[in-house]
C-alpha cells in the first residue's frame, strides 16, 4: 500500500466514465465470472478472482477519511462486481463509507445480473438505503444466441429479471450494450432483441459502446469462428435499427465512449429523431458527421 494513500490497487483499475471523480474503492479483485470472450478487463493472473479482506477495505476507509473527509462526494466500488459481496459485507462497507465519508451523495457498483440471484428485493432496499443508488450492468445484448456465443453466461431473461429488482429496490441502473457484438451474422438480431430488453425494463440510463479487441480475436473467436466486424455503414445501421425500435418514456442515452465513431447523446425517446438523423447523416455523408478519428480511438 502507497504510505501516502490509504487504497491499495491492483492495476489496470476501470470505472465507467461517469465515475471520473469518484474514490475507486476496490471491495473486491478482477470479475467472478471473467469468462466473456470479448472482455479483456479483468484478466489473470493479475487480476484474478478474489474478495478484498473486509479490515483491509475498512481500514482503507478510515485513511480516506482522515486525508479526504471534505472533499470526496462519490465512490465507485470495484473491481467488476462488487455485489457479489454478501448483503453483510456490503453494509458493513456502506456503513463505513456514510461514517469517514460523510459528504459522499453517491455509491456506485458494477453488477452482474447473476450477482441479485440469491439477493432479494428487500436487501436491495437496504443497500439503496445506506447509499448505494446506482449500478451498471453490462447486459452486452439482448440476443440469447449472441449471448451464448460470447459465454456472458446471462440471458435476456436473466438480465431483465435482475434489472427489474433493482428497479424494484429504487436503485438507478446504467445499462450498457456492445454495438458490433452480433458479427455480420448476427447484426438484426442482436439489434431487435437488445432493443426488446431496453424496452421492457426501462432503465434510467443506457449506453453503447463498439465492441473492440486491441489484445486480439483469437479468444472471441473460438466460440464465435463465423464473426467477422462490422464495418462503418454496417456499425450505424445496426445502431439504427437499435434506435428504431425502443419505445422509452425516459432514458438518457450516451453512445460517446472511446470505441465509438459516432458521439450520440440524448434522452429517449424524446430526441429519438434526432438522434436517427445524426446516423443517416454518418451513414450519407460520412465527411460532414464529425466521426472521430481512429487516432482518438486508443483502447
């Protein structure tokens, strides 16, 4: 641990880009699951499975507090699942947070939906009661096949029954989808059956990404040898198609990670329109849609 700063890290740390200023508060280390294909975050041996050591993580709290008290607003808790935790563990640290932190508004996770298999609408009331009030689920796709395919291990079903409890519990929740994950082959269906998802759960925020591979394919590919990427025309139709088909009340949209070629942002289904004419512009007239540079693109 840095004898200056109290949080002992494992590199590479991630946060969603939403979390730029919050405290990283790793409670555990790497993914449970870590078998998604087309992931290359939480890679062993340096980051595999393990829960961070409960008087490690509070005693870490209270060096935050002693040095950060009046300044940190938000945490994150990492790595890729924090709620694999039990509910104990967890409100222990929530506890802790709300004790040597107290000026902190916002407690935020990762959540795989198998992590609220075993965790009940009741337990997520009281987790959003001592502070943790949004997750974001990486659901990838809606598409049981190109599920399968990518061994996400989830379903449409799976994923929608863990995003109606956190609805349920008054927990925000941050969807996340990989524009590109379907292959050629499987673009439409990918496209609808997301849309499906997002359309039957409702969630408060939703966000696309391009799916990219800068350590490879060779992994992604041995449980999908058909796939091969999308190219431009064919990214933004897919992403048309998405757009097309939600029916949303309200839900702001962001599509402007580092992956993505063309920045939307917006909230649906107001700007639905709007929106779908940005990706005609992109797919019509390319030179005139702003798309960014692959230079900018580093993953």
């Amino acid at each position: 641990m840095d004898p200056i700063f109290p949080i002992r890290y494992i590199n590479p740390v991630f946060r969603p880009p939403s979390e730029a200023e919050s405290l990283i508060l790793p409670v555990t280390n790497g993914c449970s699951w870590n078998k998604c294909t087309y992931c290359e975050m939480y890679t062993e041996p340096q980051k595999k499975f393990a829960v961070r050591d409960e008087d490690e993580t509070l005693a870490a709290l209270r060096g935050c507090g002693a040095q950060l008290a009046d300044h940190v607003q938000r945490v994150f808790l990492g790595d890729g699942d924090a709620l694999a935790l039990s509910t104990r563990r967890l409100m222990t640290i929530l506890q802790a947070i709300q004790t040597h932190l107290p000026r902190v508004r916002r407690i935020s996770s990762y959540c795989l939906p198998r992590n609220l298999r075993h965790k009940t609408v009741s337990e997520l009331q009281e987790l959003r009661e001592a502070g943790l009030t949004l997750a974001y689920v990486g659901a990838e796709s809606g598409d049981d096949e190109v599920l399968a395919r990518v061994s996400k291990g989830e379903t449409l079903e799976s994923t929608r029954e863990a995003l109606d409890k956190l609805a349920a519990a008054g927990i925000t929740r941050s969807v996340m989808l990989l524009n590109g994950l379907g292959g050629g082959v499987l673009s439409r269906q990918h496209a609808a059956n997301s849309a499906r998802l997002i359309n039957l759960t409702q969630p408060e925020f939703l966000a696309t990404l391009v799916v990219s591979f800068p350590q490879g394919e060779a992994r992604f590919r041995q449980g999908f040898p058909e796939w091969e990427p999308l190219e431009l025309p064919a990214l933004f139709a897919e992403m048309a198609q998405f757009l097309q088909a939600l029916e949303l009340k309200r839900t702001v949209f962001r599509s402007d990670h580092a992956s993505n070629w063309l920045v939307l942002k917006g909230v649906l289904g107001a700007e639905k329109e709007r929106l779908l004419a940005q990706i005609t512009q992109a797919m019509q007239h390319p030179e005139m849609a702003k798309l960014r540079p692959s230079w900018q693109r580093g993953l």
